[in-house]
C-alpha cells in the first residue's frame, strides 16, 4: 500500500492546473451506453475511478480508447448488462450505468454497492424513480435488476431529497423515454448541467439542468458527440484551503470561479485574501489571520460536503472556536480522529464539529479513511511542522491527479514510498 511523506511547513509559490471534473466524468462516461456511436471526451482526469469506469464499460461491451486527454468510447452493442460486484465495490458511482442500461437495452442487472467509509448512501431513489419510467425492479443475490421489456416512459419524478447521482441516472434515462419527463427537486450541481450539456450534445432535450427542475423530452435514439468536461472544483477548492495555509503566492489555474463561490465566500469571511489574475485563476497567499467561521453543508450551491474535511482542517489553524455541521452524510468526520493525532484540538458531537484553534500541527504517522479525509490530511501535513507519514493514499489516488507531482511543483516535499 502506498504511503505519502510530506515534510511541513514549507511555504508553496507558483501555479497549479486542475484537471477535469472526476464527478463530472463519471456521469459523461455512463451517458456513452445510449448511443451505438461514437463519443469523445476531453480533459477526463487520470485517477482510479475513471480507470474502474473505464473497465465496467469495456465489461458492458464498450470500445474504449483512452488518448492524452479523455477517452473515445464506443458501445456498438451492449452485450452483457451486468456491473458485476468486484468493480462496483470498489465504486459505488457504478450506479449511474443504471439507468443507462435499462434504457438503451430493457435491462440492467447492477451490483447492489454496499457500504461506504461516509455512510450507507443507498440507491433507493435512483430505483423509485426508474420505476415511476416503467421499469421493473427487483433484488435478489446483492444484485438490483431493473427489466423494462416495453422499454421506458417519461413520467414526474419528485426526489423526496436532492440526489446528484440519482438526479444524472434518471436524467439519462429518459433520455430515450417515449415522451417528457420532469425531474422535481433535481441536484443542481455543475457536474449534472455538464452531463446535460453533453446529453443535448448527442440530440436530447433537456430543459433546466442546474435548477430544481429538469424537462426531458425522450428521444428514439441519441448519436455520437464531442465534450470536453467542467475543471474540478474540489480539486480546485482542495489547493486554494492549501495555498491559504502555506500560499506564498499560490495560483490556481483552470477553474469556473462561478462553482467556487460558497467556498470562496466563506474563506473570505474566515480571513482569507483572494487575486483574480485571469478569468480562470485565482491567486491565494497565506499569513492574514484566520479567524474561526461556523459551517454546514448543503447541497449545492450551498458549501460543497466534499470541501467540509478541507475546511476543518484549516479552521484548526484560525483563532477562535469552528462550529462544522455536516448535513448530506451521517459519518463524515473520519479525519478528525487522526487530526487529533496532529495536534489539532476537534471535539464531535453527533454530526457537529467544534474546532479550537490555532493549534500548532506536528507531523505524525496517520490514516487516510475517504477521498476527501485523506485531502485533508494532506493539508494539514503540509502545515504542520516536521515529517507527516499518511498511510492507504490508494483513497486520494481515486479523485486527484498526479496530486503530489503537483504540489512538488509548487515546492512541497512530498513523496510516495510504497
Ligand atoms: C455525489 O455522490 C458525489 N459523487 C459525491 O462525491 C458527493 O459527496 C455527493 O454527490 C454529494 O454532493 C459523484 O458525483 C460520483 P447523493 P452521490 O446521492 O450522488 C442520500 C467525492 O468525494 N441518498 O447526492 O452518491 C445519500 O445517502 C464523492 O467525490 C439516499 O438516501 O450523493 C446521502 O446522504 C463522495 N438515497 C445524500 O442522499 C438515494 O437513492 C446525498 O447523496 C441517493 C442518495
């Protein structure tokens, strides 16, 4: 298993480029199983769970060819509809060949995903919503089988709560649906208005992607396109926290600024000073004082919960006492217990972190648990004074490209031993 050595406390200057959107990948990756043409995507991110995608889709019966920015995927035929439980226990975001499936083939037999480290998240109201379309669902052997012989008809669907995956697999399934269908309390999230911006690219007719409500009006069939993907804005949001601990200046390049701005507001508030290079950039410096701000996590465009584990980690850093409430997952705190081990002064109750800071980090030996934990202890290591060895980094390999090429560039020291 590899681990990552970073010796804190060195200050980062210069400029990172983010890459494409892995969430917004995902999804793009999935929508290919609608059509029998070919469809080419750019600036997909080399991390572990496009890889995993990319071999579900080859096990669906898909070519792919990956070149040195995306993918060209072309599913002539579906010959197996099946996402077997070996790759989608390493991914739960399998899910979103769901709906795909059954729309393009009548059939999907899909891994019921299991547990994850962040908490149950269950597929239930993807299945609700499939079934409002026609779909016949049943479980039997850890698998989800969803039949629809007749193939799909557009209905009103209404998430009871907002969903991204759910929201972008029925939104591709009805896709092919015969007639409209209307997707109420949709997620509003960027990554799902870019799945539809490639879906309209392929010949749907999608109305409201990125508001509440979405219109699909179902079409026989959908053809082949060309989409480059939005940059990430996690990863992006992951090195504005790290530049506005260590920042002397650090620039982020490649971004929408339009999809950072919970972050960006509430960093502001915390004390944090931002430059504006160009439209795609941001320039952050370290050294104001931070001040402690409260917290909670919303779907968007509220504060992003995939930025909630970044943010804790800086607030230990800022003066006064961080109230951090996590509201999408019921156990999304993992790295605090291993913040602890750092210094770092967090007490939890049920799904609230209280943080006082400035606690004076040390490096230690730590644990990454999820994407998003082991982020945050990069940057605490990156603060903290001496060396920080973080065990199980395959978790950061899944969302973040090339993660410690890019801060060396920026004058971290970083390595990955195995
Ligand atoms: C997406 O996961 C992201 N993953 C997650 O990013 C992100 O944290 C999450 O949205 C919230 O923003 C991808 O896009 C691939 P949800 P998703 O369905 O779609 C409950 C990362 O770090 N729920 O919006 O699985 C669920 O349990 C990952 O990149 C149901 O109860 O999240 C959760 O509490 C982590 N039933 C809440 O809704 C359902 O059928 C939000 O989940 C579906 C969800």
């Amino acid at each position: 298993m590899d681990k990552f050595a970073i010796e804190g406390g060195r200050p980062l200057e210069g400029v990172i480029q983010v890459s494409g959107a892995k969430n917004a990948a995902l999804p793009v990756l999935a929508a290919t199983l609608l059509t029998d043409q070919e469809v080419r995507l750019d600036r997909i991110p080399k991390v572990r769970d496009i890889r995993t995608m990319a071999r579900l889709l080859k096990s669906l019966g898909a070519d792919v060819a990956s070149n040195s920015g995306g993918y060209a995927v072309r599913v002539t035929e579906v010959t197996s509809p099946e996402a077997p439980y070996e790759l989608v226990k390493t991914m739960r975001a399998s899910s979103l060949v769901l709906g795909p499936l059954v729309a393009r083939c009548g059939e999907a037999r899909v891994s019921l995903p299991g547990g994850c480290a962040i908490g149950a998240r269950p597929i239930n109201l993807h299945l609700a919503g499939l079934e409002k379309l026609g779909a016949e669902i049943s479980q039997e052997h850890g698998y989800i089988r969803a039949h629809a012989p007749n193939g799909l008809a557009g209905a009103v669907i209404h998430f009871d709560r907002v969903t991204v995956t759910g929201t972008e697999d029925l939104m591709m399934a009805a896709a092919l649906a015969r007639g409209e269908t209307i997707i109420e309390n949709a997620a509003r999230e960027p990554e799902v208005a870019d799945l539809a911006a490639l879906l309209g690219k392929m010949g749907a007719a999608i109305d409201g992607a990125g508001t509440s409500t979405i219109r699909i009006q179902g079409r026989s069939r959908l053809h082949g396109a060309t989409h480059a993907i939005i940059p990430d804005r996690i990863e992006a949001g992951t090195f504005l926290i790290a530049g506005a601990l260590t920042g002397n200046p650090l620039t982020i390049a490649g971004v929408d600024t339009r999809h950072l701005a919970a972050l960006i507001d509430r960093m502001r508030q915390a004390g944090v000073d931002f430059s504006f290079p160009a439209e795609d950039r941001i320039e952050v410096r370290a050294g104001g004082r931070l001040r402690a701000v409260d917290l909670a996590t919303r779907e968007y465009p509220g504060f992003p919960t995939d930025m909630q584990a970044q943010f804790l980690a800086m607030m230990t850093q800022a003066e006064g006492e961080s109230h951090i409430t996590e509201t999408i997952f019921e156990n999304r705190f993992m790295h605090v217990s291993e913040l602890l081990r750092m210094g770092a002064d967090v007490v939890l109750e049920g799904n609230q972190a209280t943080v006082r800071g400035k606690s004076r980090l040390s490096g230690a030996k730590v644990m990454a648990s999820d994407l998003r934990a082991s982020a945050c202890l990069v940057i605490a290591a990156l603060t903290a004074r001496g060396e920080t060895i973080i065990d199980r980094v395959y978790h950061i390999d899944r969302g973040y490209e090339r993660i410690e090429e890019k801060l060396s560039n920026v004058g971290a020291r970083i390595r990955r031993t195995k």
